[in-house]
C-alpha cells in the first residue's frame, strides 16, 4: 500500500471513530431527555453564578 492510501486510511477511521462517538452521544442525550419526562434543564443559573444559585432556587420555597 501507498503512503498515501495508508493516510486515507488513517484519517477515515479517524472520522467513523468520531462519527460513532457522536452518534453515541446523541443516544444518551435522548436518553437522559426522556428520564426527565422530555424537559430541558435550565442550567443558565448554574453556569453564571455556580452552584450556590441552584441551591437557593432550591431551598427558596422551603422553609425560612
């Protein structure tokens, strides 16, 4: 085999490897989606503010 043949080669398993992986990805997403009933998470508190917005909104309607 060429250098060259040997490169697409390379390179393609490279991409089916990814593709794979992506597709994997998507599964356990779908997965995870319908675990929750099909509703999104909104995490936009969590990543602006750190966990501690999570735990206020949490413990907001409890006790106080």
């Amino acid at each position: 085999m060429s250098e060259q043949m040997l490169a697409v080669l390379g390179f393609g398993s490279i991409g089916a490897i990814a593709v794979v992986l992506l597709v994997l990805e998507r599964r356990g997403i779908a997965k995870r989606k319908a675990a929750r009933g099909g509703r999104e998470v909104d995490v936009s508190n969590l990543i602006a503010f750190g966990s501690a917005a999570g735990e206020n909104k949490k413990s907001d309607g409890a006790s106080k």
